[in-house]
C-alpha cells in the first residue's frame, strides 16, 4: 500500500493505484468501498502532540509544503495517480501508468520538460539516469532539481553543485540547469537513515558518486 500525508481542514489528498486507495475523504471511501479496495484515513493529526500545531507556518506555507510533498511522490511513482485538492481547489492532477517523461512534464509543466535532456552514465556500481537541462535554457532563476537514491527522494546541494560543474564554461555565469537524477547503487553502500525525515542520505563511497 502507498501511504502520503493527509492534510486537514478543507484540504484533501486523494492517491490512488491498482487495487489500493488511499483516501481522505468520505465520498472517496465511498468509492473504494463499492469497488472493494483498501483505504485508509488520518484524523487528529496533533492528538498526541498538541504543542507542535503552535509551529505551523501560514496556511500558504503549508499548502505549498504539501504540493512539493505530493509533487515529489508523483514524480517518484509514475505508475501511481495522485490528485490533490487544497481548499476546494484542484492543484494536482496526473494518471496512473505515465511515462517518466510524462510525468515530469504534468509535475513540472510542459514549457520546462521539453528543456531536458536524458541522461545515463554508470562507473562501477553507481548509475545516475535521469533529466537534465539543455545550457541553452538554463536561467538563474525558475530551476527545479529533484535527486532520488534509488527511487527514494533525497536532498544534497553538493550532489547538485557537482552535477552544475558538469556544465561549467556551456552556460553563463549565474545559470542555474534543472535538474532530475536518479542514482542507483547496492543498497547496502547508502544509509537511507541518517536524517529524521529522510531528506538526506550517507552515500558509503561518495567520491565515486559524485
């Protein structure tokens, strides 16, 4: 089953894949009642720890937390579709069983997708697959960069910066290349578990990966 943040009040997250659903809202249990498939809801998200509501950031804030949280699922889970509604408000919608490419263009927008490029290299036991940005349409403001280790969704400036010196003297000074990359190696040579939220990862050879 495929679990995502449910956010509370007038927002809703709807995921859903073959034969699983996961719901947060009542006419969507409805639905995966009649169709006989799982679905599962949060509520009271602070029963237990009331104090950290204090911490909560505008609801702008958070909104856009939530997209970029549901945003980098989608981008992690092609085959899975993702709709999300904030505020009555439809922000996201992609179907299931998308293309990469695909999906990168209904998650980052099409005028942005049609910028990138494949890529695939390996060494040794690394191999980094994915998108990056033609020189030519790198502008210093308005990049996306998403890093996944395996298919997990990872942060790491200086894995970025070390894939910008890619680029050095093809684009102007200032210029900021999107970037989507995937790295795979043995999953015994990274600890996923070096962060509390899992945004960072210890790669056990980082030289080689970078």
């Amino acid at each position: 089953l495929l679990f995502v943040p449910v956010v509370l009040g007038a927002s809703s997250i709807y995921v859903w894949a073959r034969p699983e659903v996961v719901a947060a809202d009542a006419l969507l249990q409805k639905k995966a009642l009649f169709l006989n498939l799982h679905f599962f809801t949060a509520r009271a998200v602070f029963f237990n720890t009331p104090a950290r509501r204090k911490f909560l950031r505008s609801a702008a804030s958070e909104s856009r937390a939530v997209l970029d949280t549901v945003s980098t699922l989608a981008l992690a889970h092609p085959a899975v579709g993702f709709e999300l509604v904030l505020d009555g408000r439809q922000r996201l919608l992609v179907p299931a069983d998308q293309l990469r490419e695909e999906r990168l263009a209904a998650v980052w927008g099409p005028d942005l997708a049609r910028t990138l490029l494949p890529v695939s290299y390996a060494v040794g036991g690394v191999l980094i697959e994915g998108f990056t940005q033609r020189p030519a349409d790198a502008q210093p403001t308005g990049r996306r960069t998403q890093l996944f280790v395996n298919g997990r969704p990872f942060r790491d400036s200086f894995l970025v910066r070390a894939a910008e010196a890619g680029y050095r003297s093809a684009i102007h000074p200032g210029d900021r290349p999107s970037l989507f990359l995937n790295v795979r190696v043995d999953p015994a040579e990274v600890d996923v578990n070096v962060h509390p939220a899992k945004l960072e990862v210890r790669f056990r050879e980082r030289l080689a990966v970078e």
